[in-house]
C-alpha cells in the first residue's frame, strides 16, 4: 500500500492575528515552527519513508515541508513546489482581519464567502499590494492563469491539473508521497480522492497539525485514512 501524508501548514502569522491570508507569503508563527517539527517527529515514530514530496511557492508551506523532512530524517527527498498548490486566493479579503470583515460586511456574507463552494469573494485589484501579477515566482505563468480571487471550485480545477500530473502517477508507481500545502488545496484534493459532494466537503476541515494519512492500492482507491498521533 502507497502512503500519501498531507500536512496544513503550521499556523502562520497571520492565522494568529486572524487575517485572511490567501495567496499572500507570510511566515510561520512559533507555534505554527513547532507544529511543522512536530509534525515531523510524528512522521518519523510512524516510520512513514516518503520518495517524493510536493509544496506550493508560498513560504509557510515551504518551510513546513521542510521542517517535517529534516525532523523525520528525510531532508534529502527531491521536492516539487508548484504553485497549483498554493492556498485559495482570498481576492479583496486578503490582508482584512476576518472580525472585521464580519462586522463591515455581515457576518453570514463574510462565511458565505469563507464556505460556500462556488461562491467568488470580491475580486483583489491588480494594483493591490497583495496581488500576484507582479510577484516574480508567476512570472512563467500567462497573466490570465493568475486569479484575483478564487472559491474552492476554482482552487480544486487549479490543483487538479497536478495532482493528475505529478501526484496520481508517483503513487501509481509506488512511491510513498508527503504535500505540505494549504487548508484548502488539500481540501480541494481531499474532495477529489473520496469524491466528496460539494455540500459535503463544507463540512470537511483540515488542520494544521496532525499530518493527514491516505493509504491507496495499486488503482487509487482509498484503503485507509487516519491522522498521525504520538504514540
């Protein structure tokens, strides 16, 4: 059986001064630093041994990734950061604090936009400081690839094209795989591998810690499914 593990970024800056965050590259918190460890040493007492591993371009999941290889010992694992599995685009929310937000907009549109699946948020200016058109890590992108905001049905087509690409055909061929990524493009993915409904994958969470296990046979299907604990 392959091992897929998915791990949530360790909380960020800006998950501690409850902002909506996006596409925007913000750094660990220290909390979020000893969840990514943590995360590996749990990885490590399961002696989960990975071919592969797979980030997007934003910071906080680079260095998760990177802090649960080195403390699993596995530092040296070849890894593959795309942007397909960057966190959903927040649009004009990027930056507001989500408190906020609720009191200027109402809070059941701000969690229509948070929950709904295919509901946009507003769109993100291309002259906003936040926007992405300009950051140098898309530059290979054609302009009209780069969103100004995104819901979690625009953010699943967006990593779906990768996970068919780089993800299913490493697992296909028996190689253990770790993400470090983003609530909701593991979300998105976790959609497509149980084949959730869109009203049921609303009510799906994915944490920052603990690390998310996925056992496959040889065809993709799911045999197993657990989060890593201390044992």
């Amino acid at each position: 059986m392959v091992k897929l593990v998915f791990a949530r970024h360790g909380e960020s800056e800006w998950n501690l001064a409850n902002q909506f965050t996006g596409w925007a590259d913000v750094d660990l918190s220290e909390k979020g630093k000893q969840q990514a460890i943590d995360a590996g040493k749990l990885v490590k007492e399961a002696g989960i041994e990975f071919d592969i591993a797979y980030t997007s371009v934003l910071t906080r999941a680079i260095k998760t990734t990177n802090y649960v290889l080195e403390y699993s010992d596995q530092l040296w694992v070849p890894t593959v950061k795309s942007w397909r599995l960057n966190e959903r685009h927040y649009g004009g929310l990027t930056g507001l604090n989500k408190a906020d937000s609720a009191a200027k907009f109402g809070d059941e549109q701000v969690h229509i936009w948070r929950r709904s699946y295919d509901t946009l948020p507003p769109l993100m200016d291309v002259n906003d400081p936040h926007s992405a058109h300009a950051d140098r890590r898309y530059a290979d992108l054609e302009d009209s690839m780069i969103p100004d905001a995104e819901n979690l049905k625009l953010t699943l087509e967006r990593a779906l094209p990768f996970w068919e690409d780089q993800i299913a055909p490493a697992l296909k061929d028996g190689k253990n795989a770790f993400v470090g990524a983003h609530g909701n493009s593991i979300r998105a993915l976790v959609k497509h591998i149980e084949k959730l409904s869109d009203d049921d994958i609303m009510g799906v969470e994915i944490p920052n810690f603990p690390p998310l296990v996925y056992e496959f046979d040889d065809k993709l299907n799911v045999t197993k499914k657990y989060y890593l604990e201390e044992k």
